[in-house]
C-alpha cells in the first residue's frame, strides 16, 4: 500500500509512513500531518495498535467503528490522503481513518454584510459547521442535502446543495445540478469562481446568483423556495435562482420597524437611479438640454464651468476615473490605512482640481453623490455592475442628450424583463413557491 501511494504522489517529503510493528503482527500506515488532526490519529489508531493492542478487539474496531472506511480501491487512496484521512493496512486489508483537521470551530463575525439588529454570525471556510449553522436555524425535516463532488474537479472541492423538498421547484434543482456538472476541470477556488462557472453567460449585464455570507439570509431563501450551493473552503453560500429586487434587499428589513425599513428600500432604489444616471444626466443638461433646469439655476452652472477648458463630459470622465481609483484603493490597501487614505486622497484631489480649473464645483458634487450612493446598494456584487452600466449612459449621453438617456433606461427595463435567473423571470415582483413545488414541468427550463 505504501509503495503505490508513494508512486501516485511522487514520495511527497510531508507524507508520514511507517511500517509499524508492535511484536505480534505489522501494519502499514501513512497520513499527512498537515492535513489530520494528530490528536484523533494517536487515539484512534496508535494507542489501540501500539500499548491496548488485542487482535479481536482491532478487528472489531477496524469493521464497527463509523470512522473507518474499507478502502478496496488504490485509484482512491491518494485522494483520501488529501481529504484528511489516514490510511493502514492490517491483514491485508485496506481502511481509511477519518482525522480531518478542523481549523474553525465557531462562526465568523459578518464583515461583507453586516446588520444593527439581526445576528452577527456568518459562514466560515468549514463546510460541516456551515451545515450546522443552517439547520440550526432551518430545523425542518423537508430540508434536503446533497453532496455534490466529482471526480473531474481538479480541486476534489465538497459542493453542497441544499433546498426544501416542498418548496423548491424540481426542474430549478436539476438545473442547478446540471450547470453543477458543467463546471468540468476547472479548479474552484471559491464561491464567486463557482457562481461564475455557473452563470455560463459571461456577457451579462447583471449577476444571476447571489452570493451570501449571513446564514439567517440562506434560511430566509430556503423557506421561499431557493437553492442553495455551498463549497468547502468558502464563507459564502450561493444562492438560486434569484430576482433584481433581491439584490437591493438586506436583512435589517425584517428587522426593523415596518415604515423604517420601507423608507431603506426606497433610499436604496433612489441611490441606484442617481449612480446610474446622475454623471449622464449632468452632461445632458449642460451640453444639449439646459432648458430643464430655472435660467438662474443654469446661469450658475454655467458660470461654475468657465474656467473649464474642454467639454463636459471630460470633466465626468476625469472625476469618475478619479473615484473609481479611490475605491480601488480603499479595497486593496491595508484596512487600517485604506478608508483614511481614500478620504484624505478624495478631499485633496476634489479640491485641488476644482481650484485648478479642471472641474466645475457643481461637478465635484455630482461626483460624489455618485459615490455616496453606490455606497447604499447592499450587496456588492450587484454594486459592481451599477457601477460599470454607469458609464453606458455617459457613452449615450455624449451623443444623444436627455433623450439617449430616457432610451436607455427603457431598453435595460426590457433587457431586465427578458432575463432569466434558472428559469425564473429576473424582473419578477415576487416567485410563486408553491406554485411548481412537488412535481415537474412540461419543459425543460434553461438557466438564467
């Protein structure tokens, strides 16, 4: 046994393995320390082998004890080596000792989505735990686990699907396994790779999965009827199919107050509509349609650009690639230095290129409520790509004014009502659980 795991891993310096004797018979036996938890490897194996040995009593615990495996085929034994196993083999016979090391033994805090009132635990990169916090909190016998791993996935990565048997619609969970099974060789490094993978669409203009690191999200989602995929060694659950609104909601809306978390709602949409449309809308008004604005309102724009050399949509370009790099460098720099810097650079730049003449005031204050409001969406997925649609209503808007712009709006409400997130319309009010729960459909439907 030894010499063929040895040949399949190219004699790795990190292997441990022996040949064992304790003075009535021999065992061969190898494990990476890295990956088994030492403590449950001397207990379950050495101790009872070396100083409790008894040869019914081995046998026995080989055979009965639940953390054995009977590992019959040699294809198997590297990959149960990299999964955290220890192999031995006694009397000929071949088992596998299940002595995965755990990193994590409690949740992590929220970080990506936090929340004043609901609870501040969240998903970590132990698949197992994670399991147990939703069961936790989703303690239903229609909950349904499925292990999803396959052989050629180059990471060996555990994928978990979960769902309720009476909710979910059985066409949207084969789907979600067939795109499982699409994902090939790929090497899956992460939740937002396999949402990637998933979503085969990569020109997209919007996300169709959402991503989640809050377990009482997933319970939420689960109860209405979604699916959930997780990956081992990620903290976050991707979850399907999904609609725009649900982008744009947080849980603190189930939280607080009826009237405090509608006034939320309608702030996120409001701050959506002036990230995609403010910067646009500020080179229509100035350029081609100034008659919307008071004449002394227009006058004051227009003395507040006469320093301004070039046109206006330069000066937006300017202070949005300006922003942008802010925040890029808010992300990548260190979090003790990333936020000062990043205000301390906005403050600086704004004011030195306003005094300079290169951009209006009126612009500086565009900028950022552009910024600000980005800020508000709650997920930052579906930011990312507020952010980037931006820049498609510049483009028009230098070329066709107030009008472009309101053509614009209308075709991504089409684009949105045409979409597709696993079968289910994207643009959707609301999904209907129950509605195909429990039995299949005529047609197969394709993801979003």
């Amino acid at each position: 046994m030894l010499k063929e795991v040895k040949n399949k891993l190219g004699n790795p310096d990190d292997l441990i393995s022996e040949t064992m004797d304790n003075g009535y018979t021999k065992m061969e036996f190898c494990f990476f320390p890295g990956m088994c938890d030492i403590n449950q490897v001397k207990n379950g194996i050495l101790v009872p082998f070396s100083y409790r040995f008894d040869p019914d009593e081995f046998r026995r615990m080989l055979r009965a004890d639940l953390a054995f495996i009977h590992a019959d085929k040699p294809d198997e034994w590297a990959s149960m080596l990299l999964k955290g196993c220890a192999l031995l083999e006694y009397e000929g016979e071949v088992f596998a000792f299940g002595a995965v090391r755990r990193m994590q033994t409690k949740p992590d805090p929220t970080e990506v989505e936090a929340s004043l009132q609901g609870p501040q635990s969240a998903y970590t990169e132990d698949l197992d735990l994670n399991l147990n916090l939703v069961r936790t909190v989703y303690n239903s016998t229609t909950l349904s686990v499925e292990w999803h791993q396959k052989d050629n996935i180059a990471s060996q990565s555990r994928i978990m699907i979960l769902y309720d048997r009476e909710k979910a619609n059985r066409d949207t969970v084969k789907e979600v396994r067939t795109q499982l099974d699409k994902v090939g060789k790929n090497l899956i490094l992460g939740a937002g790779q396999l949402a990637k993978l998933m979503s085969h669409n990569r020109h997209r203009l919007f996300p169709v999965i959402l991503l989640t690191e809050r377990p009482d999200r997933t319970v939420m989602h689960l109860n209405k009827g979604k699916i959930v995929v997780m990956l081992d060694g990620s903290r976050f659950a991707l979850l399907m199919p999904v609609r725009f609104f649900d982008f744009l909601s947080a849980m603190d809306d189930y939280y607080e107050p009826f009237w405090m978390s509608r006034f939320l709602i309608v702030l996120r949409y409001i701050s959506m509509l002036l990230t995609l449309t403010l910067p646009a809308l500020y080179i229509s008004i100035v350029s081609y349609n100034p008659e919307v604005f008071r004449v002394q309102l227009a006058f004051s724009i227009d003395g507040s650009r006469a320093a301004v050399p070039y046109p206006s949509f330069i000066e937006v370009l300017i202070m949005l690639f300006m922003i942008e790099a802010l925040i890029e460098a808010s992300i990548r720099l260190p979090r003790f230095v990333g936020s000062t810097a990043a205000t301390v650079g906005g403050l600086i730049l704004g004011q030195a290129a306003q005094q300079a003449g290169l951009v209006s005031s009126i612009m500086i204050i565009v900028t950022s409520v552009v910024a600000i409001s980005n800020f508000v969406i709650p997920n930052s997925t579906f930011s990312y790509f507020i952010r980037i649609i931006k820049y498609v209503f510049v483009a028009v808007s230098i070329f066709s004014g107030l009008i472009g712009v309101v053509v614009t709006l209308f075709m991504l409400i089409v684009y949105l009502c045409n979409m597709r997130s696993f079968g289910e319309p994207y643009f959707a009010l609301f999904m209907n659980a129950k509605k195909h729960a429990g039995k299949d459909q005529t047609k197969p439907q394709k993801a979003g």
